[in-house]
C-alpha cells in the first residue's frame, strides 16, 4: 500500500472546492464540494442519535438508489432541529449545487456541522456554493478539507493507492472532527473517494465494516451527534475489474486500504480531540469475544477520570481497571494485567512495583499506548481517544457564543 | 416530615466516631465507627462495577443474614484490586472493631474508599480503629462525616423526624462522594440509621427503591466506582409497630422519608462535584414510561457538553436535545419542548427567539433547571448533575500524587 499526498481528489475523476462563503463568523473556509466528472456508486453510514439533521435524513433518502456524483458540505451551522425548514433548506443545496454542476439534484449528498437549532443562512449558503463550483480543481482538496473544519485545529487528510487485479486503484478522504467525538461517531464527518470499480452493495458492506474498526472506536468526550455521516463515492476510473463479492480476494485487497484509510482518518481526529495534548490508544487483547474486548477498549478511552489521569501523567492502572469494570463487559477482574507502553503496571488485577520514572517516560509521550489483556481468550480491539485538558472545558464551555 | 440538625446519631441508640488514622497523607480524619448500642436489622446497595473493592464483596456475605451493628468504614485507600491481601484486610477491619466493641466480627460492615490497587496499612487502620470505639459518642457524627470525605468539599449529613403509628421515628444519614459519581452509585458512600422498628427484607426493598430515585439519578463524569455502597441499620427503638409489610400505610410512610434524605444527600454531592459551581436539576416530563423519562434525564446530565455550557452559562439547548438524542430512549424529537428554569428555549424540537438575559440569569442560578417536555406520556423523572469546569481536571489530573 503506497501512501500519497493529498486526499479526495487523489483518484482519478474527483475534483473539490472549499471556499469562504460567510457562514462561519470568522473568515475561514466554510463550503465545499466534492464532485465526480463520472457517474458513482456511493454509500454512507449515520448518526445513531435519534435526533437527526435534516442533511441524514436527506442523504438517507437519496442514498436509496446507491448513487451520487457530488457532496455539498458547510460548516458553521449544523441545520439540526431546524424542523420542515431544515429539510427544505437541504433540499435546496442539493437542487443549487446540481444545478451549477449540471447534475439531477439525486446524484447530489449534503452535510452539515456547526451550531444547533439556528436556520441556515441559504442567500450565503448559495453564493458560497456557486463559487465553489465554478472554481473545482484537483488542487481543491486542500480549501475543501479546510472548510469542513469547526474546532478542529488541523485538516484531516489521507490518501492510499493499492493494486487490484494489476490496476493501479486510488482511496482519498478527508474528514474533520474533534469534540463530541465518541463510538457510534459523534460530530465526525467523513469523506472518501476512489476510482475503484465496485458495486454499490458491496460499498455499503465495506463502509459499515471499516467505520466499525475506526469511527466507532474513537472517542472525546462521550457526546454523540445529530449530524455523523461517512460518505463513500466510487467512480470506477481506474478500470478493475468491477468488485462486487465481498468475499473475494480484491475486495478484501479494497477493504483493507479502505479501513486504512478510516484508522487513520479517525486517530487524526482522536489525537486532535478538543484541548488534547495525547492520542491515547488502547489495546485490549485475549478477551474471550470480539464485542467485550470492544465495550473495554471503548469504556477506557471514554472515562474522564483515565482521560484526567493521562493529563496529569499520573499511572493511575486503578481508573483503567475500573473503567474496564464499568464496561458493561463481563471478566474476571482477578486475570486482568495492564500496561503503559512497555511498562507492566498491574498483574492479576493487582498492582505491582513498577518503575514510577519508566511510567511517567510512557505518558509523555505523544502517543500514549494502554495495553489489557484479559486472559481469557484471542479476541483483541483497539480503540482511540485523547487526553482531558482544561482547553477542553475553555473550548466548550462558549461553543456558541 | 421535621428536618433535624445532625445526622446517623439523630435516631435513638447510635453513637459514632471519626479520627484521624494516618492513611491520608494530610492530618484529615479518615476513619470513622457507626455504632448501635442495640442489634439491628441491615441492608445494602452496591456497585454493579465488575470490579469490586474487598469490602463490597465482604458486606454482601455480611447482610447475607440481615443484620449488622456496626459500620467501619476509611477514606484514603479503597482497598480495591488488592486480591486476597484486601480480602484478609477487610476481615481484619471487621474483626478487630468487633472485638472494641463487644460484638461478633459477622456484626461489623466495612467500606473504604481512595487509591485503588495499594494495600491498606493496617497498623494505622488498626490505631483508629482502636481509637475511634474508644471515643464513640452522639456528638461524634460530625467528625465521623469529616472521616468518609475524599475530594468532597463539603461533608454531607442530614436526618429527619416522622410520626409512624403514634412514635416519632427518626432516620439520620451521611455521604460522601463528589467525583466519578454516576447513574449506578459511583465513588459514593451513605449510611443511613434509623431508630423505626422495620424487617430487613422490608429495609432492602426500600432502600432499592430510594437509591433508584436518588444515587442512581445523579452523575458528575460517568465514571462508576468499585466501592459504592449504601448501607442502612434499623434498631427498632422508636418502638412502632414493626413494619413488615411493604404496602402498608406505615411503610410507605418511612419510604417517604427515606426517599427524602437519600435525594437530599443526591443532591449534595451533586453539588459538590469536582469543581463544580452549579447543581443542575434535569426534570424530563411527560415521557411514555418511566424508563424513557430516566435515560433522558441522566443522559444529559451525564453530557460534558452540557455541562460545559453551563458552565459558561451558555444557553446551547441543542446539546441538550442531542444528549436526550444519544440516551438511547427513543421518543419523537419534533415534539420536545425544552426551558431553562422558567424561560422556554426550544418548542417542538426547535429553537425559539427566547430572551438570552433571562436565559443566562436562570443559568447563573446555583442550582440550574432544565426542564424537557416530551409531549408522549405521563411519565417523569428528575436527574441531578454539575457543571463541568477546569477545576475538575486540575483535581483529576493529579490526584494519585
């Protein structure tokens, strides 16, 4: 797998535009499009909160068809419990942007992030997409990827080219997110593109199974959102074969870069969690099913007192071991050792004398790596997340302001 | 129902001591005795972390018979993941208080809370223990709320006078608990007595009910510990009818006030999160059945968002409704009405032009309301939780140091 430079319009065929269209207070980019010159199968995975954008809603509808050929996405304002208004707002973004790129307003997806319950300021809303898509490029990706930003301090981007079936196929995405990150995607938007030939249903397989190793591993602060959407467009340009079993020996070649490419897409936005000096990682392994090795991995990286503990760079194994306790997981607490970085910290669910300085060497890294193991059986998941910082209470407690 | 000034001595026949043992680091108090000069009946509620502490395990088998007549219980060290070094410690506890005070070791319970995975220092365990049965008294409920307290600012006590039968009845209570507290009893201690002649199945089935309305209905980060417990001792001196039955006038009386001290100290230690500076009531009406109205109320007061909002007396309803959003309760979002205390800030899921001044004076409250209206039902529930501030990670990033 060959990493690249860039993002959506990595594969052949995608070109994308952000601009600055006056939605954000600020002067930063705040409306992009990504667009396909090809037909594409797509597909796209959702919040799970029961209160939805409008633009989930929409997208689910227009994603009936497994198809699409752009994305219209704005920060600054999330369209979210904006009621019949919302949705005639999303409505509209799409027949705007079909419009100005001659497509059916069908082939066109929308996302939205920002604040809550406030009506899309549609006049800003239209200019910012006219001159987003009168000025698309390849070297747009960069102003796309800027303008999908809320808090997040850094662009999140990535882009991988593997060989299927001797073609030369490309993945890009970019995503943003850091606050409210949490499993089941919270405030996390993703986009990705590639020139891959695939069916639409296998897309759909592919997508849920790799949000499932990434997204839904990475949490900030346990919040979930009204607007998580992952959207996939695939045009076909790099000519494979088309995959369309995903049983078979080039989906599996797709699949794996694809959760490459969301691994490392939701680290970035792990890492970049609101106020966090630490990407933590956890690694819980030998547990004796797939799903408690995933309520642990999870229940650490979302407890604020482990989260306050890597702050203050205190090898505090105790929180660790409780969080796994209040995971919902069933275990044997008596089994369980735990690790910073390469340092045994507990044995047997007991602490040890461990080397406090060594301890304290593994915190300060950038990376922080906590490692479980059950003993209890092969079944292993990591999860992501971040530190508990100060900056995180001064960011959130004047979002809207 | 008569509020009463003290607290577990308020009720005939108990006496109770706190001292200063030298497991904390600071000369604070750290272990306390709760004494019944008469045989008690006894019940108890516990964590449901996977991982529990030595005394919880201990007690369970204790209550097994449904009595007890003494409580010794220390802060500073949980005796938690301490594998059967804690298991022997916890017995030792209940052993050497029995033998100061003349009663068998199967009459003594034992809680501790602090530092989890170290063992406890049982010399100095055993010097307090000596020196608190020495000194037990009625004025010594004061020093012994002092002795349960970790990061708690404030201690907690509280008792209350009823009439049952004719017999005045009394229940006195104390608390600790300001961190890692959530739905579920985290990191939190009560003691209740009681002077009301009550049979200890007709005890456990109301102290269930009370700690589901009060403990369980509080959260200040999500974090469930391994040694919560509340535990209650009746000695029948009020000399009431003893009451069996818990249908009876009489019971539901007594359930009444114990509803009351166990959402009085709920709410104290709400208050007294880590760093907090408002306690926020979330009141769900209206809701199709009580299970709905109970996610939704932790849910957000469970949110860091939230709390963080509050925090910055920020009227963001929006994370309001998507905390009720991501409960995992499933109700109709188009319908909710939202308000912070009396000012109305979403109608039918959507944002309102309301008043920002009223809006943020009811957010400079001490205690703040928020009040969600689903529309659906008849159901309601009240949650309490705190605001979210940077003082809660400066005392979570370093408090194993």
């Amino acid at each position: 797998m060959k990493i690249l430079a860039g993002s959506v319009t990595c594969p052949q065929g995608f070109l994308a535009q952000g601009v600055y269209a006056g939605i954000k207070k600020d002067d930063k980019n705040d409306l992009a499009i990504i667009y396909s010159e090809y037909p594409c199968h797509a597909a796209g995975v959702f919040t799970t909160n029961v209160v939805r954008a409008a633009c989930v809603d929409f997208d689910c509808r227009q994603l009936q068809d497994g198809k699409a050929r752009a994305i219209v996405v704005n920060s600054g304002n999330a369209n979210a419990c904006t009621g019949e208004q919302g949705w005639e707002d999303a409505m509209t973004m799409a027949a705007l942007t079909a419009e100005c790129l001659g497509l059916q307003p069908q082939d066109v997806l929308v996302a939205s992030t920002g604040v809550i319950g406030v009506n899309m300021p549609m006049d800003k809303v239209q200019s910012g997409i006219i001159a987003a898509a009168n000025t698309l490029s390849e070297a747009g990706d960069a102003n796309a990827a800027l303008a999908i930003m809320t808090t997040d301090l850094i662009n999140k981007e990535i882009a991988v080219e593997i060989e299927i079936g001797g073609q030369a196929v490309r993945i890009g995405a970019m995503a943003k997110g850091s606050g409210m990150i949490h499993p089941n995607m919270a405030t996390m938007l993703g986009f990705i593109t590639t020139d891959a030939a695939i069916s639409s249903k296998c897309l759909q397989i592919m997508l849920n199974a790799a949000v499932n190793k990434s997204f839904n591993m990475i949490s900030v602060d346990g919040d979930t959102s009204t607007n998580d959407m992952v959207l996939i467009l695939a045009n076909g340009r790099a000519g494979n074969h088309i995959i369309d079993d995903p049983d078979s020996k080039d989906a599996l070649a797709f699949y794996q870069a694809l959760e490459n490419i969301a691994v490392g897409l939701a680290k970035m936005i792990a890492r970049d969690g609101e106020g966090a000096n630490h990407l933590i990682e956890v690694q819980v392994n030998n547990a004796a099913d797939e799903k408690t090795a995933r309520m642990i991995a999870r229940s650490i990286t979302s407890s604020s007192l482990t989260k306050a503990a890597v702050f203050g760079l205190d090898a505090n194994w105790g929180r660790i071991l409780a969080a796994a306790g209040y995971s919902g997981a069933s275990f044997d607490p008596g089994r369980v050792d735990i690790y910073l970085g390469a340092e045994m910290v507990a044995r047997d669910g007991m602490g040890l004398v461990f080397d406090e300085e060594q301890a304290r060497r593994e915190l300060e890294k950038e990376t922080v790596v906590i490692t479980v193991d059950l003993k209890a059986g092969e079944y292993s998941a990591t999860a992501w997340g971040c530190d508990l910082s100060y900056e995180y209470v001064r960011i959130n407690a004047a979002y809207r302001s």
